[in-house]
C-alpha cells in the first residue's frame, strides 16, 4: 500500500476508508488519494486457493492482528486463531488468510500498488511541481515551523507554543497570578465581573492591568441607558428648553427659501438652484436668502456655480439671512462651513443659517446666540482649515478638541459620529451655534443634535 498520509488543514486524506458492523465485519472499503476516492476495495470470500485470473492483483489481509478486532477478544486467542475484520470468520495464524481484490487505477490502468500517477496532475511521470508532503508549488516544507506546522510560524509569540499556554489572566508562561479569588486551576476564571460586550473585568476607577490577555472594561456605564459601551444617539428634547423653538426656526427659514420666487433681475427662485445641481450636481454650487425689511420681502440671489466637489464661493450681503450650499458627496456640514457661519453673523447681525444640501437629507447650522457666535469666531479664527480635506487647521486648538471628542464617539455611524462630534465641539467652546439634520423623506423638517457631559461620559441626543 502506498503510505498513508494527511496534510494539515485542508483534509487531503490519503489511505483506506472502511465501514464496517460493530462486530467488526466490514461493509465497505476505499482507498482515497489526496482526499478523492481513487480505487474501490472488494472483498472475496475466504479461501485457501484463489482461482481468479492471472491479470488479477491481491492485498493480502494476513498480517491483521489482535489490535484491529480487540473487541472480539475470546478465549480462541488461545487456540492460536483470530477474528477476520474483513470476513467476519476465524483464521489460523499458519496461513489461509482472507483475500481482497483492488480495483485497477481509472488513469493509468494499474492496480494501487504500481500506481504512481501523480496525486495533483494526475500524469506518471507528474508534470506538475506541487509537494506531495505540504501540497505547494514550490515546495514549503523547509521554511514551515516544526512546532505549528505553518510558514510563516502562527506561533504564540510569548511562550513560543502552539497552540498558546500563556495565562489568559496574567498573560505569562507559567501563570503568575495570585488575587485570592481566582481558582488556581482555572487560569480563565478571572477575578471579579466579566463585562458582556467586551469581556474585560468590571473595575471602576482601575483603566490598566500588567501583561495581561483579560482587560479591564473600559466602558463606564451610560447614564441614560444604563448599558456599558453604549453606542446608542438617544432620543430626548428635555434638556434644551429651546429645542422647539429652535428646530422651528430653521424649519420656516428653509420653507421660506423653497418657497421665494424672482420678481426682478438677478433674482432666483429655489428651482433654480435645485435645476443646477442637475447638471452640476458633481460640484459644490450656492444660492443666499436676502431679506429686505423695508419691503418686508425675501429674495434670492447670487446662483452661483461651482467648479469644484469640495468648494464654492458664497457671497454675503449685508442683508443675507440664509444661505445653502451642496455637498456632492453627501458629507455631513464641514469645519469650515462651521467657522463661516460664525464669520458670517460677525460681519451680519441678521445672518441666521448656513444650509447644507445633500442627497441623504439637508444640515443646518443655525444662530442659536448672535454674541457668542461672535465672541466663539473672535477666538477661533485662526482655526479655519488651510485644507478643503480637514475639519480644522492642523494642531490648532479646535484641531484638538475635533481629535479628543471624535475619538470618544468611536461606535456611532460615521453620520452621527461626525454631527455630534460637531454638537459636542459647539458646546465645549459656547459657540453659539446649533446643529440640525433632515432626513431625505422630510427634508424641511430638521431634528436637534446636541449632547450632555454626564460624569465625564459625552451623551448623544437626537431631538426629533
């Protein structure tokens, strides 16, 4: 027989498969090369003369021994006879053993002992260069690791075994720990409360532990929900008093502008600017809301059509109330378009809302306090991004305050990470200013994002 062989991992199984009754009698048998069923095994009646013809081959089954029928054991071991697994009949040790016929190979018409086809090619001689020991081409075996078996080594890089022996507590080879509560036959049992979403152990106040596999959690419980890790914008309008009134005021501020018609030259109506992004749609583009109180009369001016995705030009009169842009890539409302609201109620005490427009619903950073938003752009002017690519300037202060808060909101979708890391960052600094979203179905009905700072946890809300 050839020599019985498995490669690791990939089930490329090499020798005889049988089944047999429970006493041992066997069904059926095949011999598989390389985990394909390559010959059929028959078996022949026992008997001391074969008459089969001479193109015939046998395995002999003669060297069966005690090991393969220990099951049988009985008292004939004694009388120098054993039990055929393939028979199911007694045989001297003498001779007159049990015969069976091996199928001939399908490709090169040998029987399985003078086979030599090649298990990958199928060719004799082979044609192809794969192993027959690691089953690559070229050979790996020289560089796999004598210990994993794999190239390059999956071995623990600590203990150096495979599989790992290191303490899951301590994260030492041998164990290390002592901490009175750990069963020292259980390297897993950790001392103390496993954490359900990170399985590290519960120990408020304590954030680090030495060389260890087993982590202290380091989600403090939320306030509102009670849950570790939680990454939920929760749904509350209770602590903004104002938060009706505000969500009304960019409510009628966009209904006003959709719904402000030309009466003169170099006015627009809202069409207008929704019939540009039609064809310009792959550019930033911009339109502004005047108000002319002497006339109580709103209009729109100043279409303009950009040549750029990530910018366009917005001009402010003294009388712009409003102005909306579109983000052709559907981003959420930018630092620049942050500290320019604040620059724009600087330079214009009616400014109220800067509008974003996208496919995926309409932003809205809206004027909340006129003096703070001047007081909030008088301190942080130098912050303006000299990169249309990042929020703020690199390493200045609201550069760092972006970085810490929107580290902290890792969890949340890239949407409401983004827009309460701006909530956040408008509350940290007193800016004054208001941050709203619509959805795409309702897109003059814009819901409140802010947050709270709730024993040094940031609480996200959505006021909807």
């Amino acid at each position: 027989m050839k020599t019985m062989r498995h490669i690791p991992d990939n089930h490329a199984f090499t020798g005889i498969w049988y089944k047999s009754y429970p006493s041992g009698r066997i069904q059926s048998a095949y011999y598989y090369t390389n985990g394909k069923r390559t010959h059929k095994i028959f078996r022949a009646g026992c008997q001391q003369q074969s008459d089969y013809s001479k193109d015939n081959d046998f395995l002999s089954i003669s060297l069966v021994d005690r090991s393969l029928s220990a099951s049988s054991y009985s008292i004939d071991w004694e009388n120098d006879v054993y039990y055929c697994a393939f028979c199911g009949l007694y045989h001297t040790y003498d001779g007159g053993g049990c015969e069976v016929l091996i199928e001939y190979c399908t490709r090169c018409g040998q029987n399985v002992d003078d086979c030599n086809c090649c298990y990958y090619c199928g060719n004799d001689p082979c044609t192809c260069n794969v192993c027959f020991v690691c089953g690559s081409d070229p050979c790996t075996c020289y560089s796999q690791c004598p210990d994993c078996g794999h190239d390059p080594c999956i071995c623990c890089p600590d203990c150096r075994n495979f599989p790992c022996t290191c303490c899951p507590n301590c994260g030492n080879d041998p164990c290390i720990c002592d901490d009175e509560n750990t069963e020292p036959d259980n390297p897993d049992d950790c001392n103390g409360p496993k954490c359900p979403e990170c399985g590290g152990l519960i120990m408020d106040g304590i954030t680090t532990r030495a060389s260890v596999s087993c982590p202290i959690c380091d989600g403090k419980r939320c306030p509102v929900c009670e849950k570790r890790h939680c990454k939920e914008v929760h749904s509350n309008c209770d602590p903004i008093p104002a938060s009706g009134k505000i969500k009304a005021s960019a409510n009628t501020m966009y209904n006003t502008m959709k719904n402000t018609y030309p009466d003169g030259p170099e006015t627009f109506a809202f069409s207008d600017f929704e019939n540009l992004l039609r064809t310009n749609g792959h550019n930033e583009n911009s339109i502004g809301l005047s108000y002319y109180s002497d006339e109580e009369v709103y209009r729109l001016r100043e279409l303009k059509t950009g040549n750029s995705p990530t910018s366009v030009k917005v001009t402010i009169f003294t009388t712009t109330v409003a102005t909306i842009h579109n983000h052709p890539n559907g981003t959420p409302p930018s630092g620049i378009d942050f500290l320019n609201t604040a620059k724009w109620v600087s330079d214009n005490n009616v400014y109220s809302t800067t509008y974003v427009y996208t496919t995926n619903g309409n932003y809205a950073l809206y004027i909340e306090d006129v003096q703070k938003a001047k007081l909030f752009y008088s301190k942080y002017s130098n912050c303006l991004s000299d990169t249309e690519t990042k929020m703020f300037k690199a390493e200045s202060d609201l550069d760092k305050k972006w970085e810490s808060i929107y580290k902290e909101l890792k969890g949340l979708s890239d949407t409401d990470r983004h827009m309460m890391s701006l909530a956040e960052l408008a509350e940290q600094t007193n800016s004054g200013i208001r941050i709203l979203k619509s959805e795409p179905s309702s897109s003059n009905s814009f819901g409140l994002y802010y947050t709270q700072t709730i024993d040094d946890k940031i609480i996200p809300y959505n006021c909807k």
